[in-house]
C-alpha cells in the first residue's frame, strides 16, 4: 500500500508531507513547477504551521488541519498575487507560483557562537574583546513573524538555511547586549551570573520580535584573551566541583535523614509490665495509647468450674450464665445477674 500512495502522490496536485519526512526549524516542500494549483488541498501535520512564500514574502500561513487552496482562504495570495482575477485571456487562473514552507512550532535546540567578539572596557582601565558560545532552547510563537524576517534576508529558503539565520541573528544580539552594558573583564573571569541574567533577559525580547520564544540559555562558555582564558577556566572547573559536591551533600543529607525518621512497619517490641499487662511499645520509645490502659485495674468474673458445673441441677437457673442457684436466691452467685 505504501509504494502505491507514493506512485499515486507522485502524480497528485496536494500538499500532504509525511511527519517524519519533516526535518529542520523550516523544512520547504518541493511543488511541481514551483506552483501551487488552486483548490488543492494541503495537510498540516501536528506541531508544524504551513506557510506560503513569494519572492521574499510570507503570505497565508495555516496550523494542523486539512485545508483547500481556494481564493476565498487564501487572502493574501487574493491581494499580492491576484490569484482570484482571470488572467489576459479572460480565464479562470488554475495555479499560481509560490513556495511551500513547512515550519516546526515545537521545542528546538540551536547551538551557537558569536561571529565576532565585542569591545569592552574603558581606555583608561584597557580596552578587551569577548566573545561566547552557548546552547539556546525556543520555540516558534509566530510562523508567519519568524518566515517574514527570514525571507527578508533569502527570498527562497533552502533546507537548513533558516538555522544558519536565526544563528547570525542569535550571535548579533549578544554582541549588541555585550556591548550595551560593557561588563568589567573580572565579571566575567569569575561568571558573575548578573551577566547570564542580563543575556536571558535581552536576548528574549529580541527574540520575540521575530516571533520566537526563547525558553533557555544554557552552558555559557566565554571566549576571552589568551591571558585570561586560563584563569577563567580554572574558576569554572572549581565552580563545578563546588556544585558537584554541594549536591553530593544535599543527597547525602537527605539519606542521613531518611534513615533516621525511617521505622520498619511492624518493628514492635512486646514487653511486659509487673502486673502482667501486655503493652505494644516502639524500639524508638514511642508508646501507643495502650499504656494508659496500665493504671486501670481490670476487672473479671471468677468462673469456679467446680461451681459452673455441680451435679445439683434443683434451684433458680441463672438465664445468663446457666449456673443453678439456691430457690431463695435473687441474685446469681457466679455472674451477679439478678434472677427472676
């Protein structure tokens, strides 16, 4: 069945990709003769947007869903390319040229390294340059946003193009930031995380702007001047070692603590008191309720079985312990009931 859908695909006019065919932030799709024909259908898999390009423009852009490819839902295409008019013939137009794109709104990792290195410092304390690497995790917010700012700068994307932009613009904006607050070269000697946070923080705006939603920036690495770069490294190779041993303690504590709270279910020590009481106690010196019972004399029927079980069966039987009473008696011998 799977050779004769594609034999059949081969052939067919709609926009139906595979999901796991979908690779990259911005995978574009390869239309026959570069057109699109109207009343088509396309078919947007989950966690990817459709967006329609042409000659550098983002136009109509659709989420998960099947979808025809008419005038009446394409009105950007209606208003950039007329999609909708005849054409010098006074026919219907059938197709019209554009490029497919299909782009992944989900969670994506980029790495990256500034293309060039900032100039900090002050001539009177020295003037140094910096640079760093650094692993991004974002998402894209809006489609149509991030396709207009990418084909500003291809007006035709190619497979893996769209990471290689984002990159460059990624690496312009810490340069821009780097260079907006000139941090001292002992800030970042030591990773004063004053600098992580003003990078996080700025560097989310200017992504915003391009319709992406920076979720994390992580294993920050500074690339400084040869002198420095040892002495930088040095303090990140014993800020790790503190960390790891911090959480090698906090680990170890909490197992401390564990064995100390912890008591074994049915870890029950049965001892016995002078009076011959049975009283449950924990080996921890916990002692149940049942202690208080201690205090309490226990109170008990002597049944004499010489008595329960004489061979005189004439006199007042007792209804609630069988026991045969004298005639006279009103009150049983053995359990006190009264008689009638």
């Amino acid at each position: 069945m799977g050779i004769f859908k594609n034999f059949k695909n081969l052939f067919s006019s709609d926009i139906q990709p595979e999901k796991n065919a979908l690779s990259g932030l911005v995978c574009p799709f390869a239309l026959k003769h570069n057109k699109i024909k109207i009343n088509s259908k396309v078919i947007v898999p989950n966690g990817y947007i459709f967006v329609i390009g042409h000659n550098g423009k983002a136009l109509d852009h659709f989420g998960e869903g099947k979808y025809i490819l008419a005038p009446a839902t394409l009105p950007q295409c209606c208003k950039k390319l007329k999609i909708h008019k005849t054409d010098k013939n006074n026919n219907i137009k059938k197709s019209f040229k554009a490029e497919a794109y299909f782009v992944n709104i989900g969670d994506y990792e980029l790495n990256f390294k500034t293309q060039e290195k900032a100039e900090l410092g002050r001539r009177a304390t020295g003037i140094f340059k910096v640079g760093l690497s650094a692993k991004t995790l974002f998402k894209v917010v809006d489609a149509k946003k991030l396709m207009e700012a990418l084909l500003y700068e291809y007006s035709y994307l190619k497979q893996g193009e769209a990471e290689k932009i984002i990159v460059a613009y990624v690496s312009d904006f810490v340069i821009n930031i780097l260079n907006k607050f000139n941090f001292a070269l002992s800030e970042f000697i030591y990773s004063n995380p004053i600098i992580e946070q003003n990078l996080i923080a700025e560097l989310s705006q200017k992504l915003s702007k391009l319709g992406i939603m920076l979720l994390n920036l992580s294993e920050i690495k500074y690339i400084l001047p040869k002198k420095y770069q040892k002495d930088y490294q040095n303090n990140l190779k014993t800020k790790e070692q503190q960390k790891t041993r911090d959480n090698e303690d906090i680990v170890e504590n909490a197992e401390t603590k564990l064995k100390e709270d912890y008591v074994p279910f049915g870890n029950i020590v049965i001892e016995e008191s002078t009076k011959g009481d049975v009283i449950p106690k924990n080996e921890n010196e916990f002692v149940g309720e049942q202690q208080n019972d201690n205090n309490k004399e226990q109170e008990f029927v002597d049944l004499n079985l010489d008595n329960l079980y004489k061979q005189d069966k004439k006199g007042k039987e007792c209804k609630l312990c069988g026991y045969i009473n004298n005639e006279d008696a009103t009150i049983c011998e053995i359990c006190k009931n009264k008689l009638d």
